[in-house]
C-alpha cells in the first residue's frame, strides 16, 4: 500500500523514539541482585576463643563481601575465653551449608554436634577454615585425615602424636590443602580474614601461596614460666579492670584487649553495663556485670592492634609478662597491623 511521505516520516520517528524508550528503560531497570556469599563462624556455647571468633567476624563484616553469622549448637549465651559473653546469630540447625565455615579454638573440641557440623559441611564441599587450635576441632572431625595443616606452636607436637596421618606444618602462617585452610596461633586471625576478604571479593583466587612464620621459633623459656608464676601466685600483682560496655563499641578492639589483658595472668576483667548491648557491627554482648565494684581501674580499648595493648602491658607489668602474652598469640612483633 502506498504511504505519503509525511506519514512515513512520522512512523519511523514513533518507532525510534520507541525504540530508544526501550533501551532506557533497560538501562535503568535495576540489575538482579546477588547473593552475598554465606559465610558461619562456629562457636561452641561452653567456650570459644574470643580472638579467634571475633577477628573474622568483624573484618568480614566491615567488608561487607559476605553474609556473616556466627552459629552455636544452642541459642544459648557463647562464653568466649579468656573474656566475654556473647549472643550467636543462629543455631546449627537453623544452618544450612554455607560457602565458608570458620572455626575457632574451641573450649571442647570433641563436641559430637561441632563434628556432626563440619563432616557434613566437608561432605558438601563447603571450604573450611580453622583458626588457631580450630585444628583440633577439624582432627576429631577426621577431615584432616591425608592432609596438610598448621596450628597453634604449642599444640603441634601433641596433634602429631595423636594425628599421624596428617602433615603438621610450622612454616606457614596457614595453609590450604584443596577445600580446608588451617592457621598458625590467635594473632594469624587478622592476615588471614584479610585473605578471606579478598578471595569472597573476587580479587584474588584461594591459593597455597602464604605468608612465611617460623612457628618453630615460639618456645617457653624460664622467664615466661617465671613471669606467669609470680603474675598468679602473687595477689598484690592482681588487678580488677573494669569495661564498660556501649552500643556502637567496636567488638575486635575490645576482645583483642580483654584477651590480652587477661593472658598476663595479673589481670581479670569485668565488663559492666546495665543491659545487653549491640557492638558496631551488630554483634550482641552480655555484660559480666552492672558495675565493677572493686575494680582498679577502668578502661576503654580504643585500638585491635596488638602492639599497642603489648606496649602497654610492658609499662604495667613487666616486659616478662609483654614476652608471655605475645608468645601465648603466637605474635611476632610488628607483623601487627603492618599485614594488614
């Protein structure tokens, strides 16, 4: 059929303006949203490592790369040693697997429901990561049966006698063997939840490639057993600190403090509030106390770096007792926060 110029003119400016209607408005539709990856921090209600827990939690939590949740067989208060109480965020059987499981030192490694968990996630394919003597959680599991991994100094002798059938590293500050990482002692928490960062970001691909640590080096030596000693056995080198707690207060900075101070044997802490509280990222603290009546002296931990906490352990009790924190983490010196 024959079309007037004038009217075809005006059916190519409709279908173009359509046309580029269309592309604009799927320029501007929303992209689908992804889903962050899942990522648990195991606790065990009768004792968790408060280092250990609360470096992963925080660091993930502040990159905002993955959901985090820290997850206990009960809905129960987590005691975390040596200091604070906490609320998990979920039970192991509201859980299901996740992308990454991390796992603490545990105050009972052989608890059946924490095996249970970890064969199952390990079954999966889910990548297990153990921090300090979290080791020995995955050992009792059997998932380090024909593998190599790496735990706290102190605990690497007696793993290999009882695990013999796994390769027991100190040259590393972790290692990954196919889907399970292990970390060396407390305070290879923060590079290696750095690592995490960057591998749940996209910006770096799970290798074997880790920063070196002679973890053979750490021994006790006389001073230490000295110093430990006279720390406990003395009640005038004793302190009560008292530790206010607040919404919004940063939780690695306080439970780097609390773990240092309360490795010097001199000290016990008491935190107070009135209430439980949120911390910066969410996580829910339960006080020790709604007041320090006898304390010494209070304090506010306005930094998660361990050389300052180190230093100031130095100037009160001694720099015996800064020597046997720093070994009881596993820590050497400067590596804290320059790895980060």
């Amino acid at each position: 059929m024959w079309r007037s110029p004038q009217r075809h003119k005006v059916t190519k400016t409709v279908l173009v303006s359509l046309c580029l209607c269309g592309v604009s408005l799927l320029a501007t539709r929303p992209a689908p949203a992804v889903e962050k990856r899942r990522v648990v921090i195991l606790a065990n209600n009768s004792g968790t490592e408060t280092t250990d827990l609360l470096t992963p939690f925080a660091v993930l939590r502040d990159a905002d790369v993955a959901d985090v949740r820290i997850v206990a067989p009960a809905s129960a208060p987590v005691t975390l040693m040596p200091g604070l109480t906490i609320l998990p965020d979920a039970t192991l059987g509201e859980t299901p697997p996740p992308d990454v499981a991390i796992v603490p030192a545990m105050h009972d490694p052989r608890d059946p429901r924490l095996l249970d968990a970890v064969r199952r996630w390990a079954a999966a394919g889910v990548l297990l990561v153990s921090i300090c003597d979290g080791a020995w959680v995955l050992a009792h599991a059997g998932v380090l049966e024909g593998r190599t991994a790496t735990s706290h100094w102190y605990s690497i002798g007696t793993l290999r006698a009882q695990f013999p059938h796994t390769t027991w590293r100190q040259d590393r500050r972790w290692v990954r063997d196919g889907t399970i990482v292990t970390s060396a002692g407390v305070s290879a928490s923060l590079p290696l939840a750095d690592y995490l960062v960057e591998v749940l970001a996209g910006r770096a691909a799970l290798s074997d490639d880790a920063p070196a640590h002679d973890g053979a080096a750490f021994a006790i030596r006389a001073a230490d057993i000295g110093a430990g000693a006279l720390n406990y056995a003395l009640p005038w080198r004793h302190d009560v600190v008292a530790v206010p707690l607040r919404d919004g207060i940063d939780e690695l900075a306080l439970g780097v403090g609390v773990d240092l101070l309360a490795r010097t044997y001199a000290v016990q802490t008491i935190t107070t509030a009135n209430r439980m509280v949120r911390g910066r990222r969410g996580l829910r603290i339960l006080p020790d106390a709604a007041a320090a009546p006898a304390a010494d002296r209070s304090v506010e931990f306005a930094s998660a770096g361990f050389d300052a906490g180190l230093a100031d352990i130095e100037q009160r009790y001694g720099a015996a007792t800064r020597s046997l924190v720093a070994l009881q983490l596993e820590y050497p010196p400067g590596r804290w926060p320059g790895e980060r």
